[in-house]
C-alpha cells in the first residue's frame, strides 16, 4: 500500500485513483482479483449495535425499504422509534433523548427530496452520545459531505452512482475506525453479509471515475430543472439546487451542487405522469438511479407503493409525483425529451 502520509493533502479526485491501494510483489496498475470466501462489506449499522430497549430517531421521509427496518423490524427486537419531520429542528430536539441510541437521516430524502440539517442534528447527537447515521444515496457522494459536518456514518448504496452504470449490487459504510473494525466488522464476521469479488473489483474501478461522473449528473440535473421551472404541465418542482425549494439556504450551505435527482408533480395526476413517462425517448423508467443513462420513475406505484394510502400522504408523496435521476447523456437532449415528453402528457 501507498504511504498513508503522503495522501492526506490530495483531492478527492487523486483520492479516489490512487488511495489506499494494494498491490502484489508483481506491481500490477490495477488491482488483483482474488477468488476466495473471506471478504465481507459493511452492512446491518443499525443492528450491530442495537439492542432491547433502545431508541431510534429517524425521519419521516425514508426509502421504503428503510423505514421498514426501522418501523416492523426493530420493534420485533424491542426497540422503539420516532419519526419527525425532515427540517423541522425543533422535533429533532424533543425527539432526541438519553435514551437514543442511533439516529438514521436520509437527506435529501427519496423521493421528496426534502433536507435534514446535519450539522444541527449531529450537534443533538453529541449532546446525548447518539450515534448519526446518514444515508447519502440521494445526494451522491463528494456532493454531500455529512462526516465533514459531524456525522459518525456515512452510508451509501454502491449499486448506484458508485459504480454508475447498473451492474452491480453492493453497500459500504464510512465511519471512525473504531467502530468500523470492533462493532461493524465483528457483526458481519459472525452473521455473513458480503459482497461478490468481481461486483466488489468493479466498484472499486468505478471509483476512478467518479468525480467526472458526478460531475455530468449533477449538470445534467440542474439543466432539466431548470427547464421544468414555470412549465406550464408542472404543478411543482423539487430540486435542492433551484431557488423555489423551501430548503434552498440549507442545499446551499451542506451541498456542492443541487445533486443528480430532482422530482416534480405533473398536472392531470396520475394518469399524466404516466403519459409523460411512456413519451420519453431517452429516459429509461426504472426503480434504479445513479445510472449513466437517466432514469424516471413513479414512487406512489413503486418505490414507495408499500407505504399504502395513508403512508404516502405522510411522506407527501402524490399520485403526480415523478423522481428523476439525470444521467450522464447530453444535457440539452434530455431537456428536449423532457419537454417533449410533457407537452403529451
């Protein structure tokens, strides 16, 4: 391996080339494939150190799958949960208690893209010793920083922008040392989650080309909410980087861009938001994201179907409502499609 040393004054982007690479006594550029049984990736941050009787804090926004752990599986185990309002800071205040153990955010949040304040919410943390968990999937990474705003875990779907280009299943977490290798490591040691060599090789070449990726996705989005801005077929845009969302001061403050996904609500409801995404030429409809090719999607009839009636009104998920994720294609032709898409819906 590299001298550790020497890496801590690059960017990001030499980081992701060249850091803490491992090479054999043969010197290859790109690192070695081995075939054997022993390797595990990071998964289950929450069930690792939980235990009956301690509470999570969490928002009321999350992936579906996401609140399920925490709203069917963590009771079966005795511990209890509260959900509360992505930017309302005074409900996380009274939310958060001696009693928290962990506290699980998702921000932006999926598919609403509403924000958490980290840093006002890690400052709560501290003061009760509850450990902040971040799921940073939405906002991709480099574009959102939550361990520089005092997080303690950074956890991310590698499956998406990752490795970018939909060919992979796989997970990673980002924390203290301490907790990575004497509590997470030791629970997937001893329960078996893990990824597959080869999607693991992938992800990690993927890597090297994740901040010029970013880099199109994140232009990409903000042209075509630009170009969703005022049109007459939308009834509401949701995009962090654009001036109308209600937490754009935040967006600015903890976020490098606006992010690759945005959302917006079609006007004819349901029924044209599924004219609008059958007209699509470019875009592929798909439950992915953080694909080289963009994505659109329908949560209230996918993503988040589960949720049931009820569930999507709290979450403010509309039958209208459609998520986007900008791929890396030429950003005037996405908005071509986009417009033209709309103008059949």
């Amino acid at each position: 391996m590299k001298d550790k040393q020497s890496q801590s004054h690059w960017q990001p982007a030499t980081k992701l080339v060249h850091g803490g690479r491992l090479t054999s006594e043969f010197g290859e550029t790109s690192e070695a494939l081995f075939l054997n049984s022993s390797y595990s990736y990071e998964t289950a941050v929450l069930m690792c150190q939980l235990k009956s009787g301690d509470h999570v804090v969490a928002s009321k926004t999350l992936f579906s799958s996401c609140q399920y752990i925490i709203t069917q599986v963590l009771p079966r185990f005795g511990i209890t949960y509260t959900l509360v309002e992505c930017g309302n800071n005074e409900a996380w205040k009274k939310a958060i208690t001696a009693q928290t153990k962990c506290v699980f955010i998702e921000t932006p949040a999926n598919p609403t893209l509403e924000l958490v304040d980290i840093a006002e919410v890690a400052k709560i943390c501290k003061s009760v010793g509850a450990q902040l968990i971040v799921d940073n999937v939405f906002s991709a990474p480099l574009t959102q920083r939550p361990l520089e705003l005092g997080a303690d875990v950074v956890m991310y779907s590698t499956t998406k922008h990752i490795d970018g280009q939909g060919r992979t299943l796989g997970g990673a977490l980002l924390g203290k040392k301490a907790f990575i290798e004497d509590i997470l490591r030791q629970f997937c040691r001893h329960t078996g989650p893990h990824m597959s060599h080869f999607n693991a090789w992938l992800i990690l070449k993927s890597l090297e080309t994740l901040e010029l990726r970013l880099a199109r996705h994140n232009e990409n989005a903000a042209k075509v909410a630009e170009a969703l801005a005022g049109h007459a077929k939308v009834s509401r845009l949701i995009y962090p980087g654009h001036a109308s969302h209600p937490q754009y001061a935040l967006a600015q403050k903890q976020m490098s861009h606006g992010g690759p996904m945005l959302a917006f609500e079609i006007v004819g409801g349901r029924e044209a938001a599924f004219r609008f995404m059958n007209a699509l030429e470019i875009f592929d409809i798909s439950n992915n994201l953080g694909n080289a090719k963009s994505i659109v999607t329908h949560p209230a009839s996918t993503t988040h179907y589960a949720l049931g009636a009820e569930g999507l009104a709290r979450a403010g998920i509309t039958q209208s409502l459609v998520r986007v994720s900008a791929g890396i294609e030429d950003g005037g032709d996405l908005v071509k499609d986009v417009i033209r898409a709309l103008d059949k819906a």
